[in-house]
C-alpha cells in the first residue's frame, strides 16, 4: 500500500486525489472532513493509486536533461522548422512562422493568422510523434477544425497517426512535467 501525503485545505469544498509521477500521492481534503472519511477514501482508492503507478513510464534514471531549456528550445527549432518545411511543401500550404513554446497543456496550435506553435518538448519524443504533430498542425492551415474531414486530411498524411495520437496521450504527461537543468 502506498503511502499518500494528506493535506488539509481551507478552500477545498470536496477531496481530491493526485498521482505526480515524481512525487507521492497527495489527497487534498476540506479541513471539516473525518479522520475516518479521509481513511475511506484511501481505502477505496488504493487500487486506482496503484493503476495510475502502473501508467507512467519509469524514470529510467533520468531526472534532468543534460542540456539547458534555452538549447533545447533551440533543437527543437530547427527539427519543427525543417520537418514543417518539407511537409509544407507536401502539403501545398504555407505558414507564417513557428513559435516553440513551454506550454503546460498544449503540443500544438495553429493560430487563424499561420502560426504555428509547438512546445519544445516534442523533442523528447520519438520523432515520428513529432512529425505528427507537425502534420496535425500543418493540416489545420486547411481545415481549422477537428471534423471528419480533417482527420480524413491527416490519415491521407500519416496513416498510423492514431499510434503517434496514443503515445502522446499515455507518455505526454511525463513530458509535460520534465524540467531541463538550467
């Protein structure tokens, strides 16, 4: 059984529970609630804990990047960069310019304007998980949408996209809360 951090809250109007890859479980609760309440919630969600443990992908060590934020940014500007070129082109669209950011939730946008945004994250993964991102974004210069015809669009493009769509909803998350040494 694993051991979860409980903290009290003034604000908290009901519990939560937590499961941070790099950190033990934390249950926020009301400062009204039960020691029992809090001890049955526990029990109940130890098997949820440990299902969510299961879910994330071992650290393998790894803890900080050997580079700085700043020059990773910078990697990841010149892969997007080439890899939109040359899907641009496949494509037969243009954009305006790329921007690569450290967005907490997002790993790309497209805006009405042509931009197109990527967070430098992407660089941690595979890159045919990139490259997909890239052709998503690329595709939405075309249909600024999530409807059928775009993911028509995109299978036409990258027809094991799902693949690539389902590594970044298991594995994202790990991603989104690496920190590079700086």
């Amino acid at each position: 059984m694993e051991s979860v951090e409980v903290r009290r809250s003034p604000r908290a109007r009901r519990w939560r529970l937590e499961v941070p890859w790099d950190e033990p479980a934390r249950l926020s609760v009301p400062q009204s609630m039960s020691r029992a309440e809090v001890d049955r919630v526990l029990a109940e969600k130890q098997q949820w804990i440990a299902e969510q443990r299961r879910r994330q992908i071992p650290r393998l060590g790894l803890e900080r990047l050997a580079v700085s934020e700043s020059e990773a940014r910078i990697g990841a500007r010149e892969l997007v960069s080439a890899l939109a070129e040359e899907e641009a082109e496949r494509l037969g669209v243009s954009y305006g310019r790329i921007r690569i950011g450290g967005q907490r939730t997002l790993w790309g946008s497209c805006s009405s304007r042509g931009t197109l945004s990527f967070n430098w994250r992407l660089v941690l993964a595979p890159l045919d998980v990139l490259d997909y991102v890239v052709v998503h974004e690329l595709c939405h210069l075309l249909v600024a949408n999530h409807s059928r015809c775009f993911w028509t669009l995109v299978e036409r493009q990258r027809p094991h996209w799902r693949d690539q769509r389902a590594w970044l909803r298991d594995h994202g998350p790990e991603l989104l809360a690496f920190s590079p040494s700086d």
